[in-house]
C-alpha cells in the first residue's frame, strides 16, 4: 500500500492556500487515506504513519463551516499547519 507523506500533506494544504485546490477537495482527499488506513487488515503502522494520521485528521477539518459562508479554520489555521507539518518533518 502507498503511504501518505508529511510533504504530501503540505503539499495538499499549500495548493489550497494558493487556490489551486478547494478545501472540500482536500479535505476530501484526506478522508480517502484515512479509510485507506482504517479498513486495511492487519496495517502494519509505522512511526511515519503515526505522524501522518493526526495531520490527516486536521486537513479532514479544513473545510467544517462556523457560519453558512465563513469557515472554522481562518487562512492563518492552514498557514500555521504548514509549518507544525514542516517541524514534524524535520524531527523524523
């Protein structure tokens, strides 16, 4: 099986923070690795894996709605997750 990447996953958010991608289309594209990762028997996790996991279940939230036309998580959230994914990166 593929694994997601820490550069994937800042490459994803990057792509949104430059409007070349939606958050629903990211956000999207995380849930399908979680349940890649979910519904796979006997997964073997890794360290890497472990990292990865809680980065997707930010990225999965990218997109939730505090009002009916503003988001949750400001363009300053998705800026800070880059760069807690780029300190991640650099410990492993």
């Amino acid at each position: 099986m593929n694994r997601v990447t820490i550069d994937e996953l800042i490459n994803r958010l990057e792509q949104v923070l430059r409007q070349e991608r939606t958050r629903e289309e990211i956000s999207d594209w995380a849930y399908q690795w979680m349940e890649q990762y979910e519904n796979i028997d006997g997964f073997d996790w890794t360290a890497s894996d472990e990292v990865v996991w809680p980065c997707l279940q930010t990225i999965y939230g990218m997109d939730l709605l505090e009002t009916p036309s503003e988001y949750l998580h400001d363009r300053s959230d998705l800026e800070s997750w880059v760069m807690e994914f780029k300190k991640l990166k650099n410990h492993h």
